[in-house]
C-alpha cells in the first residue's frame, strides 16, 4: 500500500486557513503513523508544503507542537 500524498480540496484548504486567520481551535481527528485514530482540541497557526505534501501546524493545549498531513485529517470541527 502506497502512502502517497491525497491532495484535500481547495474548500477544505480555506478552511484551515480560515481557522488560522481567526485563530479557532479545531477539535482534529487524525490518522496518526501507525494508523491509529488520534483525537485532540489544536489551535492551528500555519499550513506548509514539504516534499509534496500539505501539512497543517498547530499547537495543543499543553504547548506541544503538531504537524499533521491534511490527507490524514478524517474529521475538523470547530470549538466554540
């Protein structure tokens, strides 16, 4: 199985990019590299591009850094 990178949507791209700009916090599920489901409240702050792939920068509550590859972003919901 190839774990070649799934560009996402523009509308889901300007999502993110939305939350960044609002400074929102997303409550992410996510793909992790085992392939296990990981769950957590993130505040984004940047979207790169390395490599090929696109990925989603953010922090969590604890102040610990995350970078995830948006084709392993099952579910983004807001938090109000």
């Amino acid at each position: 199985m190839s774990d070649r990178y799934i560009p996402v949507s523009c509308q889901l791209h300007s999502e993110y990019e939305l939350a960044i700009m609002h400074a929102q916090q997303l409550q992410l599920i996510w793909q992790g590299p085992t392939g296990e489901l990981i769950t957590d409240i993130l505040k984004p702050y940047d979207l790169i591009t390395r490599e090929g792939s696109e990925f989603l920068l953010s922090q969590s509550a604890n102040g610990e850094d995350k970078k995830i590859r948006l084709d392993k972003i099952i579910e983004a919901h807001p938090v109000s």
